[in-house]
C-alpha cells in the first residue's frame, strides 16, 4: 500500500532527499508548509517534523497535532540533548531522530511504527482480523482468500473506518499517483470482496466511495 508521507524540514536540501528517498520506496509524500496546510484536509499515516523550524514553534506544532489526531510522528532535529527528547515524548511523538541519520535506519524505523499502528487500528473491527504482515484475513477465525488488491483496499478502509474515501482516494493511495485509468474498476474490487467475506460492512456512498461502518 502506498501510505502517505508529509516532511517538514527547515533544510530544503534534506528535505528533497528524505523525498526522492521515500518516493523510491513506494511511499506518497508531501513536503514543507505548504504541506503542512494540508493536515486538516488530507489524511497522513506519518509526519516527519523538524523541531527547529524558523519562526514555528515545533512544540506547538505537535501538541496542535496531537490534540486533533494519533497519527504516527517522528522529529527529526540535530539536538540531541535529554530535555527536549523528554519534552516531545511527552507531547506523544512517536520517534526522535538526530541528524545526521542513516536513510535505511529511517526506513526500518517508519516500517515499524506503521506496521503497528495498521495492526492495532485494524484489528478492533467486527469479527475480521487482519495479518498485515502475512496478508490474510481471517473472518470468525476461518481464513479468507484475497488478491493483493483486494486486501489493500479492505485495508484502507478498516484504518479509516466510518470516514467515506472517494474512488479517487482509494486508487492513489493503493496504487499510487502513477495510475491514471478508470476509477470505477473500484466497484469490482469491493463487488468481490463483499462476496468472499459475505458481510455488508462495506458501504457505498452514492456518488462518492465507500466507507465501512459495523
């Protein structure tokens, strides 16, 4: 799944490398303030920050963040001293990261923290569970055969349970911004899926998407 990226880092330089980076790793991602502008109307599953942003208070930043959202975010800074770790912590950051860092140590790190935030938002749903790391789906403890695209799009929409996602939506973040064909090949996915798990949590929004409600 191509999950959403949003970075804000004061050096550019680093900025565009942590992108070009994580764009090679399949991820979606969004840069800068102008991205930032963008939290209240986008759904990001991790938000790397640099605490030291001229004229922006990073504290506040997070506190703002947390206070409307859980999710996943890792400072990056090149302090790297007790107190200001403690402090952010507190604020419920998810990592810290002094620079300079390794890219692939990055990566493995962002791994996790969205392998387990996916995890645990999925599997407090109904009676399906997800194995995100094997690609299964168990529905009553009986396994329930899915293609790669299937599972991904049952994934979306168990991480944003009651939110409704437009086909377009969907598309971008399960096949990325490279596809440009037609979104309605949607319906025959969530068509298949509604058969092989034999539920109607899936709901269609007329005109819209799909959202998935108990």
């Amino acid at each position: 799944m191509n999950y959403p990226i949003l970075v804000v880092e004061d050096d550019q330089e680093i900025q565009e490398l942590i992108k070009q980076f994580l764009m090679t790793q399949q991820y979606i991602v969004e840069v800068g303030l102008e991205g930032m502008k963008q939290f209240n109307k986008q759904s990001f599953d991790l938000i790397l920050f640099d605490v030291m942003m001229p004229n922006l208070n990073g504290f506040e930043v997070v506190r703002m963040i947390r206070s409307q959202s859980t999710v996943a975010i890792f400072m990056l800074t090149a302090l790297e001293d007790e107190q200001n770790q403690v402090k952010v912590f507190n604020l419920g950051i998810n990592d810290y990261i002094t620079k300079p860092f390794s890219f692939h140590v990055l990566m493995r790190r962002i791994e996790a923290v969205l392998r387990r935030s996916y995890n645990q938002s999925i599997n407090n749903h109904f009676e399906i569970h997800v194995d995100c790391d094997a690609y299964k789906v168990y529905v009553n403890e009986v396994e329930t055969p899915l293609t790669t695209k299937e599972f991904e799009i049952l994934q979306l929409l168990l991480r944003n349970e009651k939110k409704v996602l437009t086909r377009e939506s969907i598309v971008e973040k399960v096949w990325g911004y490279e596809y440009h064909g037609e979104t309605r090949m949607i319906d025959t996915h969530i068509k298949n899926i509604r058969k092989k798990l034999g539920t109607s949590y899936i709901n269609t929004v007329k005109g819209i998407g799909y959202k998935i409600d108990e």
